[in-house]
C-alpha cells in the first residue's frame, strides 16, 4: 500500500517535471534507477501493484502484438494495449510499441489473403496504431528479421535490391505513422552470437544510409544469456556501437537456482548496464508463475525479493551507469574514471587505464616504487553502510615490469567504526603478471561504519623498480 501510494505521488512529480524539461526527460521515479538510462519491465492484462516500486519503462507482453489486437479482421481489441500505455503515460515512463511487423504472433487470417489485401492490411494496423499510440516514446517496427520473416514479406516489397526490401517498406511506413517516435529493430540470439550479429548489423545499416532507424533492440533471453562469457558480450556489443545507434537491452531474463541466477546477473547485467551505448534495459517479467520461462522470475509469488533482485537494488543504488560506488553501496568497475580512489606511497595515478581489465575494459592503475617492505595503498574513504552482505571481493594485477623479488604481497581491507579498527583478506602474494582474487570476510565488523578499504601492498625484501599495479571489479557478496 505504501509503495503504491509512494509510486503515485513520484509519478506525479515526473509528469510535472516532464512538462517543464520537455524533451530532456530524466525518469525520476520509486524504481530502482532514477539515471538518463531506463530499467523497465512487461505488463500483460493488469499492472502489478510492486511495478512502480522496481521498474520505470513499459513495453507490453503481448497486448500490442498484431495477433493480440486484430485476431479477427478489422475488430480492433485495444483492452491490454491500452493498460500498459495509459499506466506509463501516467506515470512519467517511456513506452514501447512492440511491435508492427513480425512472423509470429500475427493474425491468423492474414496468410489466406491476396498480395494486394495483406499489403492494404499491414498499412492500416500500423496507421491504427500510428493514431492510437503515436505518443510512444519507442517503436519495435520489425521483430526477428533473421529468425520470423512474415509469410506476407513478398507482399510488402519482398527481398528486393537490398535483400531487405520489406523491412525498409516496414520502417518507411512507421516512419511516418508514428513521426515523434524512435523506431527500432529486435531480434534474439545475438548477445552470444558474434556472425549473427553482423548479419544484424548488415540490415542495420541498409536502414540507417536510408534514415529509418534510431536504435538497436537486442532481446537477451536466458537461452542466450545463462551461458555467454562476457568477452563474447563486449564483442557483440562493440560490434553493435559501430554503428552509432544506441543499443536497447529489450527482453533481459536469466534463470537458475537462487544462488545461479544470482551469480548471472552479478557477472553479466554490468556488463549491459554499464556499456555507455546501451540507453536502457527491460526485463522479460518478474513475479514467480507470471514469467514466459520458469526459473527467470526475480520476484516470489509470496512477494520475497530472489537474491538476484536483492543485488540489483543495491548494485543500482546511486550507479545509473558506470559512475561507481557510493555511500550506500561499494561497487567499482572503473570503466569511466576513478571513482573517489586515492593512492598512497606511490609514484603515479591513479588513473582508469585501458592496459589491464578483469570486467569490461578498464581498471584503476597506481605504479609503485619497489623497496624492501614498503607498503602502497589503493583506497577510498567515506562512510560505508554493507548491511546484507557478508564479503567484499576484488581482482589484482600486476604489471610485467617491475623487479617483484620473491613476490608481491597484497591484501584487501576494510578500516571501520570510530577508531578505524583493520580487517583485511589475509596474505596473498602476485609476481610478475600475476592476477589474484581477493575475498574478505566482513561478518563480526561493524557493517554499518566502514570508513575505508581498499588494497595494500607490500614489498618484498628483494624487489626493486618500480611495477604499475591494477584494481578491477570490487563488489560486495553475500
Ligand atoms: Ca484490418
Ligand atoms: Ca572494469
């Protein structure tokens, strides 16, 4: 009751806020961003009354399908459609039309027409759409060009000159029935599927030469995404920025056990989220028994929050995008700058570089000058509330360069409550091009007061030079 009271009043402030700011719109709501980026969700028949409390863009499940309105021809059945958009209209979210011309999901009745009628058909469902909806804010225009060719394509242009005539007849269309809104394409299977997405990106790019295109829909469902590395992830999402569009996360879902899911979206959501050329995410369903898949839900039907979920909330606690930790959670990537690191006994930095990565493509860098049993700090301080978790992990490099003798010592730690009392991971040691993972154990602290952590290193009694050493990925663990 409360949220829904809370959800009301916050989408108030945002309507009135939109009419001030006019196009520049940040999603200011109760969900779980607030950033220029939006993390939305599905609506089916009726808005679930926790949508508001996580999740701050629409796109209907299935109520703005061909299919779903026009099951019977020229009977319109607006119902579902018009839930989802009426409720993020009201409430200050993006909305997105999905979608006008795909393989599945179409009516049934339109594969006995002739060529002349299923063209004549297909104009008008986008031009009643165009009319009804032209306020959304996005537009799936063709949905799995390369998986669901309509069987009515050689009616609306066919494969023609470019190989993909009735696409670009598709966009052409939408372009100007719905002339406010962004117009994108969608299509699975290509987060873990580097030659599917240049087949994507070939049709892509016929469309944008042609004007007709604005962003990139890529769906991410668990059958592409509980197994893809993250190295195939960033190349499919380089290949996918190179055409300058911005890049729509359009159907997120991971499955597996509590402990499963957890690790997925632990390892793979920041990898989307944080990409600078992905603008926004949407999650494929959330409440137990309500999802597409068994298994993807983040939320149980007794109303509890998966593990997965309880991290979402934290790690997107005050991070709308790769900036970094913040009172309320630690979390660092580096992917963008420093992010309130400092450095102690060192000779330079530190500096997000590019020359060492364990997640994404950056990590923060110090160089250190080497000598017997001299300690060098990476760190941050602040006040640090880790309530709910009971680990704090990092990943450790060092540089090729450097004399590091009979190793590198080096530890994680936290400093906390009033007399900044030390716990730390225990000893480890790196050579040369050495990479460690570092877990400490934060359960007997006082998780309410953390006051420092960072990495210290220390010298070996026979090193010398100077070596760079590199942090990545610190993170909380429960
Ligand atoms: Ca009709
Ligand atoms: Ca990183």
């Amino acid at each position: 009751m409360f949220a829904k009271k809370l959800t009301k009043l916050v989408g108030t402030i945002a309507l009135a806020g939109m009419l001030i700011t006019s196009l520049s719109v940040d999603y200011a709501q109760a969900s779980l961003v607030s950033g220029s980026k939006f993390l939305g969700n599905i609506i089916a028949g009726s808005v679930p009354s926790s949508f508001g409390t996580y999740w701050n863009q629409v796109t209907p499940e299935n109520g703005t399908k061909w299919g779903s309105v026009e099951g019977a021809r020229n009977s319109m059945n607006w119902g579902q459609a018009d839930t989802s958009y009426n409720y993020a209209k009201s409430n200050g979210m993006p909305f997105k039309f999905h979608t006008l011309v795909w393989g599945s999901q179409e009516p049934s009745w339109v594969g006995s027409l002739s060529a002349a009628d299923q063209k004549a058909e297909v104009t008008q469902w986008i031009q009643l759409a165009g009319q009804r909806y032209g306020g959304s804010e996005y537009v799936d225009v063709v949905n799995e060009p390369l998986h669901a060719k309509p069987d009515y394509r050689n009616a609306i242009g066919g494969d023609g000159a470019t190989g993909w005539d009735w696409i670009v007849w598709s966009f052409q269309q939408a372009r100007a029935a719905f002339p406010n809104s962004k117009l994108l394409i969608n299509e699975y299977g290509i987060i873990n599927d580097p030659n599917l997405a240049d087949q994507y990106v070939n049709i892509i790019n016929i469309l944008k030469s042609r004007g007709l295109v604005d962003g990139i829909g890529i769906q991410c469902h668990q059958f592409s995404m509980d197994t893809v590395s993250v190295s195939t992830m960033n190349t499919v999402l380089g290949k996918l920025s190179a055409t300058g569009l911005p890049i729509y996360v359009s159907e997120l879902d991971m499955t597996g056990d509590d402990a499963t899911q957890l690790a997925r979206y632990q390892q793979k959501f920041p990898v989307l989220w944080e990409n600078p050329n992905v603008k926004g995410i949407t999650l494929w369903g959330y409440i137990q028994g309500q999802t597409w898949i068994n298994g993807t839900h983040l939320l149980n039907s007794n109303g509890t929050e998966r593990p997965a979920l309880q991290w979402l909330k934290t790690y997107l606690s005050g991070n709308n995008g790769g900036s970094g930790g913040t009172t309320a959670s630690i979390y660092h990537d580096f992917e963008s700058g420093t992010e309130g690191w400092a450095g102690g006994t060192i000779s330079g930095g530190p500096w997000s570089t590019t020359a060492w990565a364990s997640k994404n493509t950056h990590s923060l860098q110090v160089d250190i000058p080497m000598a017997s049993g001299s300690a060098h700090y990476m760190y941050k301080t602040g006040t640090f509330n880790v309530t709910g978790f009971n680990q704090l992990r990092a990943t450790v490099h060092g540089s090729t360069w450097g004399g590091y003798g009979s190793g590198l010592g080096v530890k994680l730690y936290v400093k906390y409550g009033s007399n900044y009392a030390w716990k730390d991971s225990g000893w480890a040691t790196i050579g040369a091009n050495g990479t460690i993972n570092l877990t400490l154990d934060l359960t007997g602290i006082d998780k309410t007061n953390i006051k420092e952590y960072g990495i210290q290193f220390i010298d070996a009694s026979n090193s010398s030079g100077t070596a760079s050493v590199y942090v990545d990925n610190v993170y909380l663990w429960n």
